[in-house]
C-alpha cells in the first residue's frame, strides 16, 4: 500500500472509534442522571428528614420532691477547750498525766511544791489556834473583870485575821495542786517534771469532745433565706458533716448559733452546728464540710440537657399541640446533679425537646419521639448542651 492509502484508513478508523464512544457515553450517561439525580436526590431529601427525626426526642418535666443540697466548708471545735496554767511559782514535782490521755473531774494533773504550801498552811493553823486560847483566855478574864470588854473585841479580831491567814495557806495549797477542772482529752505537755515554772505559765491543754461546735460561713443571701425558713416554722433540715476522708459523720448536728455580725470583707456570717461526739472521734481543730439538706416538696425538674443558654440566660424548646417549637427562657430554683429545679417558665404539662435541640428552630414544626419523664430520669448523666 501507499501512503495515500495508509491514511485514508487511518482516517476511517478514527471516526468510527469517535461514534462508537458517543454512543457508549449516551447510553451509560442518560440512566445515571435519571437514577443517580432525581433518585439520589428524593434519597436524600427523605433520609435528611428521617435523620432529624430520629434525633429529637420529647418528654415533660417531672414534679418530684427533691432534696436540697448545700455544702460549706468548716472548722471543728471542741466545746471546751482551755489552757491549763500554773497558779503557783515553783518546781514541777509531779506529772500524773501522759498526752492524749482521758481524764476526769476533779483528776490530779500537776503538783507544784505542794509540801511547801503544805507547811506554811500548817504554821497558819498554828497560829489560828494560839489566837482561839488568847479569845478564850480573854472572856474568862472579863467574866471575873479583870479585863475589859475592848480586850476581849481585840483577841476576837485576832482570831479572825488567823481564821484568814488559815484560809489563804489553803488555797495556795490548793493552787499548787493542779486538777481537771471537767472531764476531757489531755493534749501536749508543754512542761515536764523538774521544770521551774511561774504563775501564769501553760501546762498542757484540755479539750471537752463530747459535743463538738462546727462553724461554718454562710452567704447573706443564704442567711436570709434559713430566716425566712424559720419563720415559716420550716425547721425540718437534715444536717450532716463531711470528713476529711470524704466519710460522712455518723451523727446529724443542728443549728445552735448565729454570730452576731457580718464580715464585711467577705459579706458572710458565721453559723454554729452542734454535733455530738460519743466515740470521741472528732477532735479540735479539724476541718471537713457541712451538708445542709432540705427536702422540697413538689418541684418541678427537668434535665439540664433539655436547656441550652444564650447571654447567661436559660431556655427550653417547647412542643404546642401542632408540633410547633416556641422558644421559653426559664427561672430556676436550685441546681441539681443533671437536673433543673424550674422556679418560672414552664410547667408539667408542658412538653420539651430534650434531644436535638441544636437541629430545630423557633417556629419550627417537627416530628419527634416521645419519652416518658420517668425513663429519662433513669438515664441522667448529661449535662446542659
């Protein structure tokens, strides 16, 4: 062949390789945009659609009763608790006591030379009764004149100053003699046998742990609000106290004891509860945490990731009779573990989207899925979105 004829088939080749891809273009390409567009579209309108409804989920508030729970940090002191001093200078010649030891009324604790005291107080008595037989010896006299009335008055005087000088020899002995003045818990020694001390000088100190007093700060809004409760003769709060180990204390105290002022640098008043303290585990100086709870009758609750929040206020969707959405702000009484005390704004009948509250808008009307209140609250641990 020559090349005239050579490309003359190349030429022919060509087209037809041309149709047949136009061909093959129109019959594959014509069923995909029927199929693949307004199938693929009907598909995709439907499955948006099914997609939100399966995710808004509706239910209603609850109206429970509710415990009220509200934690103060707080510092624990015995009911007594004192210094233990020397009354008398002098050496420590006895120390009856160990530390952390439970002792009585009325319990020897220390001695300070008491044999000293004790033979000054023996001279004083010596000199009372010398006095007493110059009294007596003086009225004899006077019975046979001897002597005056006014002689007799001078050795009555006497005897009364000796009477005197008795009495305080005793109480120095007394003093020197150092004793528990209620029953309690010795704490360290702060001076042991031998030692020289001065009056005034502290022993050890005695800590009275049967009731222990737990005070605590409290907010002046919060103090205004235990008034008004007390004024409606609502008295019916359980107080407990939370140890440093996160154990409740197994005894409940009560309210005792308002301080007087407010600190006007922190705008908080002190209260005092009163808990007793069988087993003398509490001791003074320990901190933990007071829970004061309170039980409110019929309140209404909703869970918090039923509510969404726009410039620090709070709202919920609610569902009409039409299933339209209508936006509500809320007022709320107290804070709960994934729930919402409602004050304002919604009420029982009311029903609320509580998932899928990102995918619907006010004025929006939707299908939804019901959920019984009772349901959701066996399944609270979320938070608000």
């Amino acid at each position: 062949m020559n090349a005239s004829s050579m490309s003359k088939i190349g030429l022919v080749l060509i087209l037809l390789s041309l149709s047949a891809c136009e061909k093959l273009g129109i019959s594959q390409g014509k069923p995909h945009d029927e199929h693949g567009g307004e199938h693929g579209e009907e598909h995709g309108e439907g499955g948006h659609e099914a997609h939100h409804a399966h995710l808004i989920k509706v239910t209603k508030p609850v109206v429970m009763d509710v415990t009220n729970v509200k934690k103060y940090v707080c510092q624990i002191h015995s009911r007594r608790h004192i210094d233990i001093r020397a009354l008398q200078e002098g050496y420590l010649e006895e120390v009856k006591i160990t530390e952390g030891q439970e002792v009585k009324k009325g319990d020897v604790l220390f001695s300070v030379n008491p044999a000293l005291y004790q033979a000054r107080l023996d001279a004083e008595i010596a000199e009372m009764q010398l006095a007493k037989i110059e009294r007596d010896n003086a009225a004899r006299l006077l019975e046979q004149k001897v002597v005056s009335s006014q002689d007799v008055l001078l050795k009555e005087a006497s005897l009364k100053k000796a009477e005197a000088e008795v009495a305080l020899a005793q109480a120095e002995l007394n003093f020197a003699t150092v004793k528990a003045p209620f029953d309690g818990i010795v704490d360290r020694l702060h001076e042991m046998q031998g030692s020289l001390v001065e009056e005034g000088d502290i022993l050890t100190t005695l800590s009275d742990n049967e009731v222990m007093w737990v005070y605590f700060p409290v907010r002046e809004a919060q103090y205004f609000e235990y008034k008004a409760n007390l004024d409606q003769g609502e008295k019916d709060l359980n107080i407990e106290l939370m140890l440093a180990n996160h154990t409740k204390f197994d005894q409940t105290g009560k309210i005792s004891a308002i301080e007087a002022d407010f600190n006007n640098e922190t705008g908080n008043i002190a209260f005092r509860a009163d808990f007793p303290n069988p087993n003398r585990l509490l001791r003074h100086g320990q901190t933990g945490t007071v829970l004061i709870s309170q039980v409110v009758k019929d309140a209404v609750v909703i869970p918090q990731r039923a509510t969404y929040e726009i410039l620090d206020k709070l709202y919920v969707y609610v569902v009409d009779q039409d299933n339209v959405i209508h936006q509500r702000d809320i007022t709320l009484e107290m804070v709960l573990d994934d729930l919402f005390v409602i004050k304002s704004g919604v009420d029982p009948s009311d029903k609320i989207i509580l998932e899928g509250i990102r995918q619907v808008r006010d004025g929006q009307k939707v299908e939804f899925e019901y959920l019984a209140p009772e349901e959701v609250l066996n399944h609270l641990k979320y938070k608000a979105e």
